[in-house]
C-alpha cells in the first residue's frame, strides 16, 4: 500500500479510528493519530499493551474503518 494513504487517514478531519489490515491477516487497530509515527519508508504503531509495532508499508493491505454501532432507538421517549 501506499503510505500516502495512511498519512491521509491520520489527517482525515474529524479523525475517523481504522485498522490496518495486514498480509498476514492481522488486523492493527489505530483509535487516535497520535498512535502513529510514519518514517520515510515504515509505520510505526504503537498498541493497547504500550509495545510497539513497526510495519513495511507493502504488508498493509487495506485500511478498515470499524463500523459504527447503530443508536438504539430513535431518540424519542415512548410512554405506556
């Protein structure tokens, strides 16, 4: 993939959390720009449990947006 891409995505207003869905299967998740450092030719994530993850930009395969939890109701009180 292109890190053009991910630097796009890290710049999206308002940020929008996606995972980087890797060839290998994995799914990284990315809840906040600030996670994230991108180098010349790596992304390095850094994850829930404080370790850190450096990744070839040719192992992401796609960027995944979690879909959004639908509101439960429609925001009107019904009384019975």
């Amino acid at each position: 993939m292109n890190i053009r891409i991910v630097r796009e995505a890290l710049h999206k207003e308002p940020f929008e959390p996606f995972n980087l869905r890797l060839a290998d299967g994995r799914s990284v998740p990315v809840p906040h720009r600030d996670f994230v450092a991108i180098g010349r030719r790596r992304v390095h994530v850094i994850l829930e449990d404080d370790s850190g993850m450096t990744i070839e930009p040719f192992m992401i395969v796609s960027l995944d947006t979690p879909a959004k939890k639908p509101k439960s109701g429609n925001g009107k009180h019904r009384r019975e």
